[in-house]
C-alpha cells in the first residue's frame, strides 16, 4: 500500500537537489545545498592559529556557529551545533594541522523538513572547498515512519508538514559509498562494507526497533544515491582558485 | 619520537595513578583486554543506580537520583494557567536542565557548560514525545484553566552519562508528584484551598492526586571503542573514548530515540542491536529499583 505524498513523490523518491560551491568570496570554503525547498548555506574558515580554552591542542579544533533563519539562538540551536561539530570532527583527519581552529558557519536560508542532514551535507561540501583534509564524506538523508508493524512503511527525505503528520523520524548520517580499484573490492569490517556504518543518528517521536532497523535499510540505499550525486557534483566543478587569469 | 615504546618501558616503573594521567588511552585498553574496567565493572553493567522519593518538601513532587557518582536533582512545581487557544483542555509542562558550578571542575560561574542547554532539549524531547503524562490530565476548566508543571533538574554530581540519570530523576519526580487540591473562587479564579472543611466552595478536584503514569521511559548510554561497548560510562571514559550512542526504550520495548552525535567509531548493525539489547536490561532494572522506591515511600 503506498502513501500519499502531497508533491506527487513516491516513498523512496527524494526530492530535487542541487549544490553549488565557492559561492561566497571572502570565505576559505562555502557552499550552498538545496532539497527541495530546504535550503542552507554553509561558510569555512580555517584553519585558524589557536584553539579553545578547553579543546586538546595537539588535534585541529571544529567549531560551528548555526544562525536560524528567524529569531533567537536557543537550546535547538545549540544541539545542532554539537551534532553538527562531533560529527564533522569524525570525518576531518584532526592530526594534520595540530592547535588550529576551523570556523563552520550555517545559515538557514529556509526550512521544509529534513534540516538538519541538509545543514550536515552543506558543511561537508562547504570543508571540501577549503580543502580541509577529511577521511571520507558524510551524506545525510532523513527518514520518516509512517506507518508501523508488518506493512511498515518508512518514507525518505520528508517535508516540514510530513515531519509533523508522522509518528516518528529519524536523521541517519553515513560514510561516502567508496569506488574500490582493488580487486576484491572495498574493504569491510565486521562483514559489513565500510558505507553501512552509521556517524550519526537523531531520532524524534516513538518508533519500534524494527522500524529503526528498517530506516537505517531506506537510508543506506538513498545514501548511496546521495554519494554519487556528490561525486558528480564535485568531478564537474573544479573551484576556480585563480581570478586573475 | 618513539612514544609506544617510551610507555612501553615506564610502564613497569611509573605509578599506576601517573601512568592513568599520561597514558589515558594505553590505561583503559589494558583493561578492556580483560574485559573490565578500572572500577572493576565488566563491560556490560551499569553502575549502581538509587532513587530517593521526596528529596525537596516544598516541590509538589520531587526525587533525587544517583547513577554512581552522578547526581540529579528534579523536583516539579504546579502553578495554574490560562491554556494556549489551540489545545485548550491541555495542561503544559517545561522542562529545564541546570548544570550550577558545583557539579564540575571544568563548569564556571558565568560560562554555562556546553553539554546542558544539549541535555535540556533532549530531556525535553524525550519526555514530551513518550506519553509519560497525558496533557489532558493536567487540564482543569476547560479553556479557562490548566496546570503548568515546571520540572527543574540540577546536576549536582557530574560523572558521566548525564542524561541517563536526568531522566531518571526526571521520571521518579512525576512518579511522585500530587497535585494539589484547588477551587474555583468568587471572581472565578482558581485558588489552592489550604484547609478541606470549607463547604462555601466547592473543591475542582476532591483530593490531592497522583499523575497517573503511561509507558515511561528509560535509557542508557554506551561508549563505542573499536570493537568494545562499555555500558554507563564514567566521565573519564566518555573524554577519552568519544564516541557514544544513548538508547531510549520505554516500558513496552519502543525506541523513543537512539542518539549517537558523530564520533570517530562507526557504528554498524550488530553494535546497535548490542546496544539496544543492553538498554532492555537495564530497563528492568530500572523499572524494579523506580518500583522498590514508590513502595517504600507509601509505607511511610
């Protein structure tokens, strides 16, 4: 049985994304990602001499300051920025440039739903247009349980109006799926290819651990399409670093 | 620099007390390659957890709870309220989470802890979205009047996993909470009636009563190091090993949330499901020690 979306979209069909980088000039690194009518602009800055008072200085310090659209910066604010540093430092290689401070900056431009993994791919192109060294990319995608027991139904990438309707969602953040030119292939621990490991996950409203276990599936499945979208993205648009010529 | 080997030799000449300071890391792997930990815990077990019902006389309901060294403090008070024009037979709760100086050396007067407007919001979310309190309950007069709860916790003791502990002492205080008789007035306000006698106004509700509970939620934070999950962790344990998951499972076994804010361990399907298993247990033991403690205070 399938749900009715409001826009038409089927339950696995995410909505049109589009990305741009270098968009602003004075920051090391920028970029801007759009999911439908989500849309976040992200700003890097680093590295920086120094760190915090309380940060290790022998590792690169990430600091994120999340501007909303309207309003104050409250308690929601605050959690995004964590979200948003402990899993930006999991993906950024922190032993390179020791006793330095990164600056993310977001800005919300506007919200429709699924916030948060649109704020958390935007820092990840935005850190990749610095040049920041990183592991490997984190895509995130947002899954909604419509409907649970035997027919569950787990819908992707909801809008606002969805977000509020449903029982539960979840935001799932995973590694870049990875081309392997090794013949056997990518390597994988535990049994599991390295791209089923989760970064990050924050959950909202009651769901049943199946219906998790099923959304994280969704989820895997759409970051893969995420991940060669990205590389798309990034293999067109070489950052053009010189003006002058 | 030749740091490995450096450890490697001192560690037979150095003190245990400076080997744990200078070597965090080489010190906690030590003892998990024995399955346990430096408090002699295996890995799996939580530390010991008690629940003290009442803690705060003036606050309608109150409780203090202690997971280890970790202490919260909530207590809940009722005040009466005009309810919002779109739900108007709901009562309102606000939850807020204080982290004063005392709970933490590296907490300072005028610079508020990182962790706690986090922890608010996530109590708040939790408590909101699991159907512990029915809204409508706290409903008085229609459209007119309503109970607003305001629950405050305090860390008083910060020793690792925060939010555990929160929402247990956030849970006790609900289960411990009466609300107060009130009447209707002349000038059609609600007032607390003090003494019962008084038969020229009638009472709203008859006797002070107790919430009445649904599925409540418990959880339990786990630290993921390469292929160990360590349950409950101790602040020593969450700064070196950063990568934690919090599950949220409520009395009739529903994820209410699995958190797991980044960190350099990924987590894959068999360390979850470890995970969420490790959360069951320890929510019958919650369940039985929150039960042991409203018991013993009915006796009283």
């Amino acid at each position: 049985m399938e749900v009715d979306r409001e826009d038409g979209r089927s339950q696995n069909q995410l909505r049109p994304l589009a990305c741009s980088r270098n968009i602003l000039h004075r920051a090391h690194g920028s970029a801007s990602w759009s999911q439908g009518d989500t849309k976040v602009l992200a700003a890097v800055y680093g590295p920086k001499a120094g760190t915090k008072k309380n940060e290790n200085p022998e590792k690169a310090c990430i600091e994120v300051i999340w501007k909303p659209k309207t309003g104050q910066i409250g308690k929601l604010e605050k959690e995004y920025e964590m979200i948003l540093k402990r899993t930006l430092q999991s993906i950024c290689i922190l032993t390179v440039n020791p006793n330095t401070t990164t600056s993310v900056m977001i800005q919300v431009v506007n919200d429709d739903g699924a916030l948060l993994p649109s704020a958390i791919n935007a820092a990840c192109m935005a850190l990749v247009d610095a040049g920041i060294p990183m592991r490997h990319l984190a895509v995130s995608i947002s899954c909604c349980v419509a409907r649970s027991g035997v027919s569950g139904l787990v819908i992707l990438d909801p809008t606002k109006l969805e977000e509020q309707k449903m029982k539960a969602f979840a935001y799932l953040v995973f590694p870049n799926s990875v081309h392997s030119v090794l013949p056997e292939g990518s390597p994988s621990v535990q049994g599991e290819p390295i791209e089923n490991g989760i970064i990050t996950s924050v959950t909202h409203g009651t769901m049943s651990v199946d219906d998790y276990f099923y959304c994280l599936e969704r989820g895997r499945a759409a970051s893969t399409k995420l991940s060669d979208f990205l590389r798309r993205n990034l293999q067109q648009q070489p950052t053009n670093s010189s003006k002058a010529g | 620099m030749g740091l490995p080997n450096a450890s490697g030799d001192l560690s037979t000449e150095v003190e245990v007390d400076a080997f744990r300071r200078l070597f965090p890391l080489r010190f906690f792997e030590k003892h998990l390659l024995e399955s346990i930990r430096p408090d002699a815990r295996p890995l799996g077990r939580a530390r010991d957890t008690t629940i003290a019902l009442g803690a705060v006389a003036s606050a309608n309901g109150s409780a203090l709870a202690k997971i280890g060294s970790t202490t919260m403090l909530a207590a809940i008070k009722m005040e009466v309220m005009a309810p919002s024009i779109e739900t108007p037979d709901e009562g309102c709760i606000a939850i807020d989470f204080h982290m004063p100086p005392i709970c933490s050396p590296i907490v300072r007067p005028g610079r508020p802890a990182e962790a706690a407007p986090v922890v608010a919001k996530q109590l708040s979310d939790t408590i909101l979205s699991s159907g512990m309190i029915n809204l409508k309950e706290l409903s008085l007069v229609s459209g007119k009047a309503a109970w607003m709860a305001y629950l405050d916790i305090y860390c008083l003791d910060a020793d690792g996993a925060l939010f555990d502990a929160a929402l247990l002492a956030a849970v006790a205080a609900f289960s411990h909470l009466e609300i107060p008789v009130v009447s209707l007035n002349d000038d059609g306000k609600i007032v607390l009636s003090e003494e019962q006698g008084l038969s020229d106004r009638e009472p709203v509700n008859k006797e002070k009563r107790k919430v009445n509970l649904g599925s409540i939620p418990f959880s339990l934070t786990c630290i993921l190091h390469k292929n160990y999950i360590l349950a409950d962790p101790t602040a020593e344990e969450e700064s070196i090993m950063e990568t934690s998951v919090t599950v949220v499972l409520d009395s009739s076994s529903q994820l209410l949330s699995l958190y797991k804010p980044g960190g350099a361990v990924l987590a894959y399907t068999s360390a979850i499901q470890d995970c969420i298993a490790l959360t069951r247990q320890r929510v019958k033991e919650l369940q039985k020690i929150l039960e042991e403690a409203i018991s013993g205070m009915e006796v009283d």
